[in-house]
C-alpha cells in the first residue's frame, strides 16, 4: 500500500453521499480512495457502473429555498460546494415546481469531476471488512449495502441493521403516450427550474376507469418474497402504488393520482376523477417516469395493469418498476454526534445507511461526513453545521437529538426527509405583515416557513465563514 493510500480517507461506496463524501474531502486537501463494487458486483437495481446513479425517481424534489425544507437543503448544498447539486443543476430538466435530472449526465457528470480530481482514487472493489490499517473511514453503501459488508457491520455494532422495501418506478417512451388523452401541464401550472409550468403529462380517470384500475392493481400478481423477508416494512415515503391501492379505494385519490390543479384541454368541462402525471425524465425529453408509481407488480402484470391508464394504451417501457431491499442503522444509538460509529470510530457512516431518506438528504449527510473526516485528518476539531439549518437539523435526527439514544429501538428511529418538524421553533413566532396587519390562517404558517429559511441560510453563511476562518 502507498503512502498516500495510509494518509487517505477511504470511502465505501459510490452514491450520492459516498461521492460527495469523497467530493467534499478532497477539497479539504485530503487524499481520498472510493471504493465502488459496481461493474465488479452489481446490485438489484442498479444498471450502469456510474457514480451517484439514481435508481429510483430522478427527481431532487422542490427547489423552492424560501418555503421548502428541501429547497432550502438545495440551497445549502449549493454554498458549501456541493458536487451533487452543481451536477443536478447543470443536468436539470423540466418539472414543474421541481428539481429533475437526466439521470445519465448527472451520473456523468459527477464520476467525470471525481475522475478528474487528482485527489480522488476509485477503485473498483467489493469491501467486506475495512483493513485494520485504514484509520478513517466512511461507509456509504446506502440502501443496497452488500451481504458481506452489513455482516460486518452487524458484527461491529452488535446488533442486526433495520431493513424495509424501496420501489422502483416505471418509466415510458413519450412518443408512446396518446396525447390525443393525455396533455401536458404541471399542478396549478406551478413553473419550476428549467420548467414552463406545463411539464407533466397527465393521463385522466373517470371514476369507472378508475375503480378498474384499482381492482386490477390489487388483484395483479406481484413479486413474492422469500420467508424471513415478509415482515420486513416499507418505507411510507416510497410505497409500491398497489400497497398504497390495498389501503382504501380512495387512498391513490389523494395521493399520486389526485386531480386537483389540473384541466384537461381536450374536455376541460369535465372533472377528471383521478389523473396520473408522467414526469419528464432525460433532457431529450424522450423518457417520462410514472409519478409515485413505485411498484412490486410482476413485469408482465405491470405492462397490462398500467395499458389501462387512458393515454398509456400502446405505452412502451423503457423500464419496468421493481422492488430492493434498503437496510438502515439505529444510528441514534450506534453513532456519535460527527457520525462515528460509537464502538469503531475509525468507522463513519453517511448516506441513507444512516436512516436519512432521499437524494439530497443523502448527499447532505455525505457532505457532512467528508468535512468531519478531512478536518480530523488535519488535526481539527470537526465543527458541527447549526441546529438550525437544514444540515444541522438532519444531523441532529441521525445522531439522536430527537430521542433518548440509549432507549432508540427499531420502532422509535425511522427514515426521515428533511422537514420544517426538525428543525428549533423561531424565537419569535411571525404575527404581523410588513404593514402592520395580522397574519392569519396559512399566512401564518408560510411566514414561519420563511422565517426558518432565513435563519438558516444566515446561520449557515456565519458557520461557513468560521470553518473557513478555523482551516486557515
């Protein structure tokens, strides 16, 4: 081994997070070795050897940093050099009020800048047990974590991970779709990044059309699974479109098939009953995902179930949905406040192995992990984002602020997006518009929600400076 390889960072896993980790070290001016399995090991969903593919939605949700936790986590991201959001920015394609990606640049883009940086090693390996001689170490392997390595890490922590379903949803050719039915328009004709307000195809339902469907969905004959996998739990925040039917006829209603905000120009005296929205899904605009479609259908119930939707008759596939397992750590309990795991801190973790859940939630935490790793290896101490930013906040859920650590079990510590719950209520709570007139009703909570994203990004701006201050 070389004497750069004993003085690196070693990070398992070439994810959002690993990749970011890897990003953000690197920066610091420490010498990082990523460590990806793929193309010598591939996973359940994963279909290029690609840094950072996103297997699931290609969507980084809203972008809106004065009313949105997430886009405030976008914004975040974006001052503190986050490689994810300058690839997701540079590859952004329309949709509606969010941020979407051709996934294939995105994924170029970042393996090229990681490839590029004369910091950064890939090596593509399977890691099973980091050598005793690796100091520091950040495990990224996310929800598709290998065997061998979540034995390891259920050896080191004394206890098994957390595991739950995640779903795949379909994607369609667009010059498949009958926009003779279907039209294009987003909710409330709501504009976006790189959007026009008309960026989803939406396919309508009357409501015979619809209960049909549901019956269908319900009836289709999915993917079984093996016996110790059926009391495994799903993730609320990605649930298969057929358990979410199973749960009442009206449950897709007022979910992913809602009609509200939309009117189709081809009847518009017509209330659609229910409508499902496509999302544009590479920058040629010649792939469309199936909004909130994730699915555990079998591939061949999939192409007949989803040809009843009106408009998707003669739909092609350019892919069918699936269904992975996601394992997770009681990180409240196993992990210290800078990620380490308690019992081995040579050992970080980062990503949704941790217990965040989403694109940019993971880049964040990866970003976070990279900065602590790279400040213990010049001899800093790791300076923790503020409780009251977007970085703080998920930090804090991680690593326990929300609950008592030594009581945090597998029911009391779940997934978790970034969300206005986790963060410190505003010291003063908004009651007045700048005129002198009361809020009242949503006015009150749109202020608070701007009040918190303004004193997050300011709190982050001071912690900035000071990290900057402490490295010179």
């Amino acid at each position: 081994m070389s004497s750069t390889q004993k003085q690196a960072i070693h990070v398992i896993g070439g994810g959002l997070a690993g990749s970011e980790a890897a990003w953000q070290a690197a920066l610091a001016g420490v010498p990082v070795v990523l460590h990806e399995m793929r193309p010598a090991r591939g996973t359940e969903a994963h279909r290029t050897d690609g840094l950072a593919e996103l297997v699931c939605s290609n969507s980084l949700r809203s972008d809106d940093r004065e009313n949105n936790a997430v886009g405030l986590l976008h914004e975040e991201l974006r001052r503190l050099n986050s490689l994810v959001m300058r690839a997701a920015d540079a590859n952004q394609v329309p949709a509606g009020g969010a941020l979407a990606v051709d996934r294939d640049g995105f994924s170029a883009s970042i393996t090229g800048a990681l490839n590029a940086h004369p910091l950064v090693e890939i090596v593509r390996e399977e890691i099973a047990l980091p050598p005793d001689e690796w100091d520091s170490v950040i495990v990224a392997t996310g929800p598709l974590t290998s065997p061998a390595l979540a034995e390891t890490v259920g050896r080191l922590t004394g206890e098994d991970a957390l595991a739950f379903f995640d779903a795949i949803a379909p994607i369609v050719h667009r010059d498949s779709i009958d926009m003779k039915v279907a039209w294009f328009q987003s909710r409330y004709d709501k504009a976006g990044p790189g959007g026009s307000g008309a960026d989803y195809i939406n396919c309508p339902m009357d409501r015979t059309q619809y209960e049909a469907f549901v019956a269908a969905l319900i009836a289709g004959d999915k993917t079984s699974f093996q016996e110790w996998e059926k009391t495994t739990p799903y993730f609320d925040g990605c649930l298969p479109i057929e358990v979410m039917a199973e749960r009442g006829p009206e449950t897709l209603r007022f979910g992913p098939m809602k009609p509200v905000g939309l009117t189709n120009p081809h009847d518009p005296q017509t209330k659609a009953y229910a409508i499902v929205q496509l999302r544009q899904d590479n920058k040629l605009g010649t792939l469309y995902n199936m909004v909130g479609f994730q699915t555990k259908l079998k591939h061949g119930e999939q192409t007949r179930v989803f040809r009843m939707i009106p408009g998707l008759e003669r739909a092609e596939f350019a892919r069918l949905g699936g269904l992975h397992r996601n394992t997770f750590l009681n990180s409240p309990k196993l992990l210290d406040g800078t990620l380490r795991l308690s019992a081995t801190p040579r050992l970080r973790f980062a990503g949704q192995i941790t217990g965040c859940e989403g694109y940019v939630e993971s880049a964040c935490i990866g970003l976070l992990a990279g900065r602590f790793a790279a400040a213990e290896r010049r001899g800093e101490v790791p300076a923790l984002p503020p409780r009251t930013t977007a970085h703080g906040a998920l930090l804090a859920y991680i690593t326990g602020d929300h609950v008592d650590a030594a009581d945090a079990g597998p029911r009391s510590y779940q997934p978790m997006n970034v969300n206005f719950g986790l963060f410190p209520p505003l010291a003063v709570m908004p009651s007045k518009h700048p005129d002198g007139t009361r809020l009242r009703g949503p006015e009150k909570t749109v202020a608070k929600r701007r009040g918190i994203c303004a004193r997050a990004l300011a709190d982050l701006d001071l912690w900035i400076g000071g990290t900057r201050i402490a490295a010179e």
